[in-house]
C-alpha cells in the first residue's frame, strides 16, 4: 500500500516537511519544483504513515485504495513521476 | 511590553492567498508585529472564494487554514470593504503603519487586440469566474447563454474552468456554492457547445493536465478532439523531448487518449478543443455573432523560445453567441505606488519595492503575490513567495531600517477609518456573512451559498 497525491494538490509544502521518510516531490528548490503542477509521493518509499494526510489544508492525499474513483489515475500518476524523473545530480 | 520598543504595525492590502500567506507568516511565533489586512471586498480570500471553480469544493478548503493561521490570531485585524487607493490612501497607510505589503493581485485581464473583442457578448472569462463565483461586482454581468455555441479563447486552467462550468450538468452544480444567479441562468442555458481555441499546440497547453483529465470525464459531455490536431510538428516533437515537462508529456497523452474515443452517444453537450488557431476577429453587427479564426504553426524564434506564427491561408468562421477571452491576468497600478508598466507588477527585488527612476529602495513598502511576480503559479506558490517577501520585511524591522511611521497608535488608524470607511467589515461581521452563508447552504447540502451583493454581505455583516 502507499499514499496518493490526488489533482486538488496546491503545492503547499506542509506534507514534504512532517513527511518522516522523504518520499514527496519534487521538493521547493528542486529544478522542476516550479513546473510542477502538483507533488508526488513515491510509492516505493511511502510507508503509510498518514503524517501527510493529516496536515494537507486541501484533502489531496488518500491511501490508495481510499481515494474516490475519479482520483483511480492518481497510483500509476505518482510512480510515473518517479519514473521519468531525472536522477538527482 | 515595559522597557521594550512597541511592536511594529505591519499593513497588507489585499487578503487574496498571497496578503493571507503574508500575513501567516508574519503572525507566526509571539515577537512579530501586529498585522491590519485591508481588502476592498466585505469578504477575504480573494481568487479562493472568487476563482477558484465552484466545483473544485476541495481546495477551497484552503480557507479553514487561512482561518486557523490568520484570522484567528491575536494580532491580526480584518478590515473588509476598504479600498486602498479609494478609501485610503498610500500615503495614509505610510503615516499609520511601520510596513506595507501589497497584495493587490493582477485585477483586469490582458486584451486581445483584434477588431470586435469589445462587442456585447465577448467578455473577458475573468469576469465570467467572478460572477458565477458571486463576485458582488459581477453580479448584473448577465453573460448571453441562449446562443447554441460559445467560444473559449486561449489554453490555461481559467479557459478549462469556463469550459467546464458551461457544460457541467446542473445536478452537479447544484450541490457547489456557485451564486445562486449564475445557478439559475446556467440550468437555463442554450450551450450545447464550447470550442476552446488554443493559438499554441497540444504540447505548449498551459493546463494542468488534472484540469485536462477532467474535461474528459464529464457527466454527459463529449470531449472532441481533432486526430489530426494532436500530430505533433518536428519542432514541437524535438521541443517535448527536450524541454517538456512531466505536465507537457502528461497532457500530451491525455489529449491522445481523448482524440482516439469514439463519440459518446448520451452526451448532451460537447467540448472541442482546437490547437494552432488564433482568432483574428470577433464578428457581429451589434453584438457577438462569430469568430474568425486563423491558423498557426509553431517556430523557434531567435531567443529559442517556441512561437505560434499565423499561416498564410484564409481564416474560417466559427459561428458563436459569447466569447470568453482567457489569455491571462494583468495587474492595474496603484496611486503613488511604483509600478513596471513593461511587466505589470510593482518593481522589486524579492519583494522590496523600489522607484525605478532612482533605483532606490521604497522603505517600508513590499510586494507579493502576483502584483510582485506577475500572473504564474498556483496557489502554494504563493506560500514561498509570501516567505521570502516576509523574511525581507523582517530583517529590515530587525535591522531598524524602517522609520517609525508618524502616526503609529493603533486608535490613530481606527479614527480615519472611522471617517473614511464608515462600512468596514471586521472579523466579526466576516464571522456574520460566513455563518449565514454556511447556514443557508446546510439546508441544500451546498457547502454555503453565497451572498452576492455588496449589499447583502453588508447586512449580514452588520446583522
């Protein structure tokens, strides 16, 4: 299982600094912070922990297999974010 | 507080996302300063409560946070219907207040420049956001719905969002805080459908692709897509393989995926999205009959950035009843305030306005938001841009830079806008119009319905 950032993402950072394991971004400073339309939680890393969940002032993160039906896209969106992301230099 | 300097007074003007990011960050922690938020409407939350889709209910969430961590401290004031500039000016505000920050926000949309743009029925989209979100000075705008089409001009998420809200099934509405006016004139509509002209390609599309997802998932509505239109030129494919964004790769896509559906059948209304046109008139004799439009294709030009360059072939007709232009914000200067008339925003360096004639920073005087930055960016972005205005103001407060205004008692200030703004709407009477508005929107399982006149909200305010 793993956490899901869904497409009402604001791009408040509230998640990335309670997250105890690093696992959303891009993070504010990184190169493609700014072109980001939203932020990612790597699935690979998510360790459920609902830190994130609890903080997000717009209700955009979900464990996935709560995340309403029109939010299905958001698992395989997450892990293709860090799947085309560049590695970090 | 003996034996201790008196706090700085810091004024914001504007309570939109990037004063209310502000002015968090300033009243965070117990040594800041005390923080007057000025707003020219009786309500805060600006493009939250006034842009953002009433349909997009989650994000305008946003507003219980902006409650917690501004509002509901100790040493920050509202001061609703107050417009700086009008009612106060900038000079009264530079006597009163250690610091003012502008949070003015880009207030008017950017013109087209074509023949036609100003007939009856073509209407900026800014302002068709704001009177189906109860922007009390949107209230008589009256948009035409009873033509069959209407036509969406340019390709962000304000273009999406008109798009949508003309086609989106009333049911669904319905259970939104748009304005009660704009409810009732949208289930009367006529649309059935909405052609969305982007002067770039598919590639180049400024929405963001959970916008696009959207379109393509509406409740008996069709999403057209030419085929043909998502073929990508050489010098867009070189240009998404090189520099295109994760977004920019998404949407592409997405827009692949739409363009290959079968028509659905049950759809009542239809959206098409056009790529590579750009309208070179807006026709009618009287009022909105049509658009001419004009193909593009994509260049580099020397800079390397990417152009829509016009083609040397005759421009169609698109037949239409309304008109909604949506090719960006543009930010009005303020009385006796610098402004860059090349970039529209208040010259300043991360956020420190300065005069552009001397070069000199203006002390005391800052920026943020869009009226700092331009136009860009969604609402977080604003989160950062607010911090690093706010860590300037502070270091100048620490380092004692600013002079000490000349009038710095607070019953100084409440005694002008006592004369000046005999009509101000305090957190309480902000408190009012909430309470009723929730109140009112229980009843219809709506998350509140909104009042939507100056002089309802002024009422309730005083209720």
């Amino acid at each position: 299982m793993t956490y899901v950032i869904a497409g009402s993402c604001i791009k408040d950072d509230v998640c990335i600094e309670v997250c105890p394991v690093d696992c959303i971004h891009p993070k504010p400073g990184d190169p493609d912070f700014e072109t980001a339309e939203q932020l990612y939680i790597d699935p690979e890393i998510c360790i459920d922990c609902d830190a994130c969940v609890e903080v997000c002032p717009v209700d955009a993160i979900f464990a996935d297999h709560e995340a309403p039906s029109k939010y299905d896209y958001a698992l395989e969106l997450n892990a293709q974010f860090f799947a085309e992301r560049a590695p970090a230099p | 507080m003996s034996g201790s300097a008196p706090r700085a007074r810091v004024a914001i003007v504007g309570a939109g996302p990037a004063g209310a990011f502000a002015a968090s960050h300033l009243l965070t922690g117990t040594g800041g300063p005390e923080v007057d938020l000025f707003e020219r409407l009786p309500t805060p939350w600006g493009l939250l409560r006034g842009g953002v889709a009433p349909d997009h209910h989650e994000i305008k969430r946003l507003d219980r946070t902006f409650d917690r961590d501004v509002l509901r401290r100790a040493r920050c004031r509202f001061f609703g219907n107050v417009e700086v500039g009008t009612d106060i000016s900038h000079s009264d505000l530079i006597r009163h207040y250690t610091a003012v920050v502008y949070a003015i926000g880009a207030q008017t949309d950017k013109s087209l420049g074509i023949p036609g743009e100003d007939l009856p029925g073509s209407l900026p989209a800014t302002d068709f956001v704001g009177w189906y979100n109860g922007h009390p000075d949107r209230r008589e705008l009256a948009p035409d719905l009873s033509g069959e089409r209407a036509v969406v001009i340019g390709n962000g998420n304000v273009a999406a969002d008109v798009a949508r809200m003309l086609t989106l099934d009333s049911g669904e509405l319905e259970r939104t805080d748009v304005a009660d006016h704009a409810l009732e004139a949208l289930r009367q509509s006529s649309i059935a459908e909405v052609v969305v002209l982007g002067r770039r390609g598919p590639a180049q599309a400024a929405f963001t692709s959970a916008e696009l997802r959207e379109l393509g998932h509406l409740d008996g509505v069709d999403l057209r897509i030419d085929p043909a239109d998502v073929e990508l030129d050489p010098v867009s494919e070189e240009w998404l393989a090189s520099e295109g964004t994760f977004t920019a790769r998404k949407n592409l896509e997405l827009l692949r995926e739409f363009a290959a559906r079968a028509p659905r059948p049950d759809a009542t209304r239809r959206i098409e999205l056009r790529f590579l046109r750009s309208p070179v008139e807006i026709l009618g004799s009287g009022r909105v009959e049509g658009v001419r439009v004009g193909p593009n294709r994509i260049e580099r030009d020397d800079n390397g950035s990417l152009r829509a360059r016009p083609l040397d072939q005759d421009p169609e007709t698109i037949e239409c009843g309304l008109v909604l232009r949506s090719v960006g914000y543009q930010a009005v200067p303020l009385p006796d305030v610098p402004f860059d008339e090349r970039r529209y925003v208040l010259p300043n360096q991360l956020g420190r306005v300065f005069d552009p004639s001397s070069g000199e920073t203006v002390p005391g005087v800052y920026a943020v938001g869009w009226i700092k930055r331009g136009p860009t960016g969604i609402l977080g972005t604003n989160k950062r841009d607010a911090e690093e205005t706010v860590a300037c103001l502070e270091k100048d407060l620490e380092a004692g830079v600013l002079p000490p205004p000349a009038n710095p008692d607070r019953g100084q200030i409440d005694g002008l806008l006592a004369e000046v703004a005999p009509h101000m709407v305090t957190v309480e009477g902000w408190r009012s119009i909430d309470e009723l508005e929730r109140r009112r929107g229980f009843s219809q399982e709506r998350p509140r319905v909104k009042l939507a006149s100056r002089e309802e909200l002024l009422n309730a305010a005083e209720g």
